[in-house]
C-alpha cells in the first residue's frame, strides 16, 4: 500500500500499516493496470497476501472510510468495495 508510517506525526488509527501483511511488497501487485493482460492473476496474488494478513478489517476499514478507489485493500477490489458500500447503505436504510 502507500508508504506511510506510524510516526508521532501521524493519527494512532495507520499503526495498523506497520502489520500489514503487504508492507514490504511492492504495491504495483495491489494496484494492477485496468483488465489488460495479467491483471485477474495479480488481483488473486493480491487477494492471497490480504487473507493472511492480520490486520485485514482494519485495511478494508481505511479504505472502505476513505473511499479508496483503486487498488485491493483488504482483500477486496475496488468494485466489490463499491457493492460493499451500497450493501451496507441500504441494510442502514432498512434497519431505520
């Protein structure tokens, strides 16, 4: 993912990124170019590192909060990110 550090200079909620699973990878596996050739197998690739990483939920929670729009994060791309959203949007609705 990006290169942000758990530093004093930064909120307590990205210590998570000193955890992640993906941390010392390169992030071009995460965020392959469009549907061009290779793209669905670093998509799995990707997908492999985030089901062992430990802080996966908080990565989908960043990511999901801050409207990441490419990329896998936490296990998801953005599409399934975007279909998680309006799934939650309207088990809101309904529980209002």
């Amino acid at each position: 993912m990006s290169a942000i550090r758990a530093d004093s200079t930064l909120p307590n909620r990205y210590t998570w990124r000193e955890h992640a699973a993906c941390r010392d990878l390169d992030t071009n596996l995460f965020f392959p170019p469009g549907d061009g050739p290779g793209s669905a197998e670093r998509i799995e690739q990707a997908k492999a590192v985030c089901a062992g990483c430990s802080v996966r939920s908080e990565c989908l929670s960043f990511a999901l909060s801050t409207r990441q729009d490419s990329g896998v994060w936490g296990g998801m791309t953005e599409e399934e990110r975007r279909r998680h959203r309006r799934r939650l949007a309207r088990e809101r609705r309904k529980a209002s």
